[in-house]
C-alpha cells in the first residue's frame, strides 16, 4: 500500500497533534507499520507542554504530500481546513468530532462522533480492538480531551468524554484537575507570538451561509491582558479582512477560569455577533457569558442567524 501519511488540520491544536500520533500508533498494532506522524503548522504553548512533559518529538511538518499518495485525516474533514490537493490524494480514513463537509468519490473508511475531542474517539477504537493503552498514549489522549473540553467544562462534554478521562487518567498516574489546570495555562501564555501569529494560532475559515468569515480563538486566564493589544489586533484584523476578502473576522478571547469570551469582531457583518447573541458591540467588542465552544456555541448560532 505504501506510506500512509496522517495528520489534523491547519493552525494545530493539541487533538490535532496527539491524534495524530496516537493514530499512528493505532495503525502500527492494527499492522499497519509504514505511517507517518504529520502536522500542517506550527505546535502551540499548550502542545509544546504535552511533548516536553512526556519528552517525545512533534509529528513531522510537511506542507503537501504528492498527488495519489494516502493518507489518513484525524480531528478534520474539511477541504478548507487540510492540505490544498486533498481532493488528489487517496483518503484511506477519517477520524473526527466535527460536522461533515467532505465529498470523495469512492468509499472509505469514516469514524465521526459528536464528542468533545477526536482522541475520545480513538480511545473507543483502541477498546473495540482490545489493544493496549500505555501511558504515554493514556497520557496524549488524556491532554487533548482536557483541552477540547477545557477540563470537561464546555457545552461539548458528553459522558463519553468524562469516561475516557476517569480511565485515562488512572492508566497516565496523572491528577486531570492538576495537570489539566498547568496545561491549560501553558496555552494561554501569548508573549512570544507577534500579533499575526496570535490571529493565525486557531484561526479556521467559517462561511455562516453567505457570510465568508474566519473565526479564531485564543484562551487566557486574564481577558484584559489580551485586550491591551486590541488596537494592533485590530489593525491586523482589517488587513486579513482585505486579503481574504472577507465578510467577518471574530476573535474569541476565551477565559478559561470563568468561562466566558470576548469577541472582538470586524468586518462589514460584524452586526450579525450582535443579532446573534443580543448584545451590542462597542468599540467592536462584547462579552459573550458563557460562551466557550467555537463548534457549538459559535458557528450553529451564527449561521442560524446569518
């Protein structure tokens, strides 16, 4: 069959990494052994934590991989949100938790659940297979399920992810409410990103119907340290608008202690944030109380309203 490339979506997040990896290790005791670990961008604060914690390498950067090649999609399926000749490879299977957008032409293998995290996921096929889960994978499964669902706090949760947790974290010896916290906090530490890489780090292209918009999404412990750069943001935000041509620029400043986000949202629809969330933007900004989940409580609630 040949190499077998896998990797998640563009701007990585932690389950795009570790399932990635995870997956690979999946295939190898499944017998597939010619996989590669990939990523398509640059690994995150609250990544690099997960990997320097456990002392392992980050999946191989590529940009591509050649037409005809296979490969395997985890924590993605949308064209816009994987490599540019995806429709040009052969797509052997997808593992994911977001809404369906892909469309091949031939049958293949396709694993999707409305869970908060594609490891939990992949913790369910490890079980249906009866392979083993050491704590190095315990441990990849169990960061990136915290991560999606900010400690089993947002509206994604579902008790399939707090049972992977409770598992996982006996087979990993780890304390989630403790490490979960540290982890969580490493992804919040922005000092050495410039301002385009913040508004690149989770930044995924949403169209709300026939609003064409990018929607990212940054986590802090202290909104107002983040809004101190709301100006340069701003500036940039209307440059990206330009080059992308686009409708609506929201970025989500999460605050992953008490729950909420700060929008800051520019573009000629930026009223749409105010009719569909009742609030009224000032100086191109609102808080958003309880909102967290960009997939559940952002892109439904926008395109129903759009």
């Amino acid at each position: 069959m040949g190499k077998v490339y896998i990797f998640g979506h563009r701007n990585p997040d932690t389950d795009s990494i570790t399932s990635s990896l995870v997956m690979a290790d999946f295939e190898r005791k499944m017998g597939n052994e010619d996989v590669i670990s990939c990523r398509l961008g640059k690994i995150n604060k609250e990544t690099e934590y997960v990997l320097n914690y456990l002392g392992i390498e980050a999946p191989k950067l590529i940009e591509s991989v050649k037409d005809g090649e296979n490969v395997i999609l985890v924590d993605h399926n949308n064209p816009k949100e994987s490599i540019e000749n995806l429709d040009k490879v052969n797509i052997l299977k997808v593992v994911d938790h977001h809404k369906i957008a892909l469309e091949t032409a031939y049958p293949l293998y396709y694993r999707a659940e409305a869970v908060g995290c594609t490891e939990t996921i992949l913790y369910k096929l490890y079980k249906e297979n009866k392979l083993e889960i050491d704590k190095k994978i315990a441990t990849l499964m169990l960061s990136a399920i915290i991560s999606d669902t900010l400690l089993l706090k947002s509206p994604t949760t579902t008790e399939c992810d707090k049972i992977a947790v409770k598992e996982l974290s006996e087979i990993a010896n780890i304390d989630p409410d403790v490490y979960g916290l540290e982890l969580l906090k490493a992804g919040t530490d922005l000092t050495s990103f410039s301002i385009d890489e913040i508004l690149h780090l989770d930044a995924k292209k949403i169209d709300f119907k026939q609003v064409k918009s990018i929607v990212n999404q940054v986590n802090t412990a202290d909104i107002s340290e983040v809004m101190k750069l709301k100006l340069d943001l701003e500036t940039r935000m209307n440059e990206i608008i330009n080059e992308e041509n686009l409708d609506l620029y929201m970025l989500l400043i999460t605050d992953i202690v008490n729950s909420n986000s700060q929008v800051i949202a520019l573009g000629k629809s930026a009223k749409l944030v105010e009719k569909a969330y009742g609030v009224k933007l000032e100086n191109n900004t609102a808080l958003l109380k309880g909102v967290v989940s960009r997939k559940k409580q952002v892109v439904p609630i926008m395109t129903e309203n759009a």
